[in-house]
C-alpha cells in the first residue's frame, strides 16, 4: 500500500526497503530443508527465499513480477 500511495514502483521498493525479509541464512542446497524445519522447531518463520547461480545480477520473482537488478 505504501508503494501506491508514494507512486514507488516494485522495482525501487525491493531496491531499497527492507521488503519483510529479516535476516537471510546462506546454505548448502542440500541443508536448506532441514535448516527451514530446524528453525521452525525453534520458533522462526523460515523459507527458501532464493538461490545462487552462475548468472551475473539478482532477480527476485515476488507478487509483483519477476524484477531484475544488474
């Protein structure tokens, strides 16, 4: 709703704001489940929010569509 109310596009919001995420664990491919369920058992919200890749820049795919960033 911020967004729309300041006319801040998708693209600038994940740029710049926080965007809910909290902190961000980087694991092994293989660890990432049991990592999510371990943190569940301790009381966190977790998710696999992403993954590395060879490709050069970041996409995120959120609600809004896929947004890339150099």
């Amino acid at each position: 709703r911020l967004c729309e109310i300041g006319g801040i596009s998708p693209e600038t919001a994940y740029l710049y704001w926080n965007m809910g995420n909290g902190m961000l664990l980087v694991v092994a491919p293989e660890a990432a489940e049991a990592t999510v369920q371990q943190l569940a058992q301790s009381g966190y919200q977790a998710q696999v929010a992403g993954y590395l890749t060879a490709e050069a820049g970041v996409t995120l795919r959120v609600a809004a569509g896929e947004l890339k960033y150099a």
